[in-house]
C-alpha cells in the first residue's frame, strides 16, 4: 500500500532574503516606468543587475504583487472617406491613357499605348510596338 511521509504534509517553504529583494526591485522598476512589463523587468534584473533569478522564480513574485499590465487592442487608424469619382460632362474634358503588354502565341511581344475619350467613351488614338 502507497504511503507519504508526515514531512510531507507539514513541508514548510523556506523564505529567503531574494524574495523581498526581488519585490523591492520589481517595485522600483514599475513605479520608475508605469510601462514595463514582465519580460522588460526581469531582463533588468537578470542583465543590468547580474542576478541569477531567473524568470520562474521572479514571475509569482510579480503576479502576487499585481503589477501585470492589461492587454489593450491597438488603436484603428482613422482614414478618410474617398471622394467620389467626377465625371465628365462634356467632349475632351477627361482622357485616360493606358498601356498593355502581351506576347503572342508564337513568342513574339507587343504594347500598345491608347488614349480614351471618357465622356464619349471613344478612342482616340492608340499605337502599337512590336
């Protein structure tokens, strides 16, 4: 039959000096800079204080101290309504000009440069290169 220890269910962590150090550290960082988070805390202890904390026994120390920031969605860019198309309303008020490039089925490649008359919806010149 499988038995525990009584040691076992009177096991008492042992407190050290680091945990109150760490607290004090955390403390210090965020009051310094609101906008640390965890990883930027503790690589400053780890780094810039040369600690050997690493961020197992750094993370409970700041979650019980509640220091997490909150997950904020980011901001929507405001853009502008686009302005709706202007028509022609008379001849030669508005051309566009194209061009299109296309090979043939024996190899050979063309463009060819248009001009459109918007109102009328006419061409008025187009040319080829071959």
């Amino acid at each position: 039959m499988f038995s525990l220890s009584e040691i076992f269910y009177r096991y008492q962590p042992k407190l050290t000096n680091e945990n109150t150090e760490i607290e004090s550290w955390l403390i210090m960082l965020t009051e310094a800079e609101n906008d640390l988070g965890f990883g930027l805390c503790c690589d400053y202890l780890r780094n810039v204080k040369v600690n050997q904390w690493n961020h197992k026994h750094v993370y409970p120390i700041y979650c019980e101290l509640a220091l997490n920031l909150g997950i904020y969605p980011k901001a929507k860019l405001k853009r502008n309504v686009p302005e709706p198309l202007k028509e022609p309303v008379r001849a030669n008020q508005l051309w566009s000009v194209g061009c299109i490039h296309d090979q043939l089925a024996n190899g050979c490649s063309y463009r060819l440069f248009y001009i459109i008359d918007d109102f009328r919806r006419e061409g008025l010149a187009s040319e080829a290169w071959f």
